[in-house]
C-alpha cells in the first residue's frame, strides 16, 4: 500500500526501516516453562534472534509479554539479560495478562534498562526514533478493566508512524452492553490512527485484519504461528508485510 498521503511535511530518512512485530510472549515459569524443557524466557528469545535473524532496526511487542504479574526475581534477570542483548530498540505495550500496575514486572527493573521501552511506563504514550523518521505509539493497559485499545490517538510527528494496540478485533462492536470487558478494536478506530501499520497483540494466530488498505496485523504468539511479522517501511510509502520463521533451536 502507498501511503505518502499521510506523511505530509516529512522526509524519509532512511530508505528502508524494518520492524519486527510480535506479541503474546507470556514469559512464565509454571505456564511456559514445561513447553519450552525448563526454559519461561525461550517464547522471547527467539523473537529477539528473528529479529536480528532479519536486521530488524526496532522490535515491537505487543502485549502480553508476561504470563502475569507475579513472576520471580530469577525469572525477571533471565528476561532483562535477553533484553540487554537484544543488539536493537524494543518497545513494549503492557496488555491484560501484564498491565502497568504500580508493581507491575515493568517497575521491576525491565523499564530501567537502556534502549527497552515501555508504553505507559517509560513513555506516556509514544516513543520517538528521529534517526528513523518512526514514531511508536500506543494506550497500555493499566489495571485489569476492561479498556479501549485505541480509544487516544497520537498525532503523526514523523515520516512512520506505528501504531499498537492489544485487544479483541470486532469490525462493529455492540457497544450497548457494559457486559463484554474484551479489549474491542473496530474498523472505525483502525482506521482513525492513520498509522502506517497497526500492530496488533491478544490473538495467538497471525491474521490480517481491518478494511480495505490499512495494514493492521496480529502476529500471533511465536509459539503458535512460529513465525514473526517483519513490517518493511519503504521511503516511497509502501509498507511490506511478511511472516518470517522463528528458530527454537
């Protein structure tokens, strides 16, 4: 899709940003650790290595990245030591199973590491790459209520825009009943963020979902799909999907 019409006054700095987009980690012990013989962190790992597997300049995550929020000490060092190795930017979203709660496993020291940044925590709402021209923005979830996902837009302050959001995709929710806490994201609202490519989490499979040419994607959860979305952001406006393996190796 092209999509210059929205850039406005900015300039591309770069002629290609590669993206990798995943969601659903759910690093745990008693939850992923029998799958994954011992190893809570394995789900992350291998997003991390596609990503550099891809030459992936930023990783997004979205949602979900923690089973919940009671997990170990131990369990916290492995993750911030893949983190540290990551070789890239990651932006985090807190989704459901992980909201930005006053001890939350963010406020463990998962946000205080360099180059790791958590919507919500870190960032109110956006994060800014100048030396990319990508703006990377989204609502976290912060308590365990029900919330709109992409209720807040942010304007467009750069050449890429991203959006994330983590929530159930119904293209027209019933809105009528207070009676369905699912984390809705309809067709109006994709369409609303005139983001480039909207970032999904919550589903486990990878599918693409909206109207007509926007580029709103759930990746699915690396141990379902076994794959990652590479999201190539071209400085002509095309925006490149594809679904690329992950090794569990």
């Amino acid at each position: 899709m092209n999509v210059t019409s929205h850039h406005g006054r900015f300039v591309a700095p770069r002629a290609e940003v590669r993206v990798v987009h995943s969601s659903d980690v759910h690093i745990c012990e008693g939850f992923t650790e029998p799958v994954h013989n011992g190893d809570g962190t394995a789900g992350l790992r291998v997003v991390l290595a596609a990503a550099r597997a891809n030459k992936a300049d930023v990783v997004v995550l979205a949602g979900d990245t923690f089973e919940h929020n009671r997990l170990s000490a131990d369990i916290l060092d492995r993750t911030a030591a893949l983190l540290q190795k990551a070789g890239m930017p990651v932006v985090i979203l807190p989704g459901n199973h992980d909201p930005a709660i006053a001890d939350s496993v963010f406020a463990r020291g998962i946000a205080d590491l360099p180059d790791v940044y958590v919507l919500g925590v870190t960032h109110e709402a956006a994060v800014s790459f100048p030396e990319l021209g990508l703006d990377v923005w989204g609502n976290a979830h912060r308590d365990y209520g029900d919330m709109a996902p992409l209720a807040r837009n942010h304007p467009r302050n750069s050449f890429w825009q991203i959006a994330v959001a983590h929530g159930h995709y119904d293209p027209k929710p019933d809105l009528s009943t207070k009676l369905r806490p699912s984390w809705l994201i309809s067709d109006k609202e994709l369409t609303a963020t005139g983001a480039d490519y909207i970032a999904l989490g919550h589903w486990n499979r990878p599918i693409r979902v909206g109207p007509g040419p926007i580029e709103a994607f759930y990746s699915g959860s690396p141990d379902l799909a076994n794959t990652v979305n590479l999201v190539r952001l071209v400085s002509t406006g095309e925006v490149i999907v594809s679904r690329e393996a992950v090794d569990w190796t």
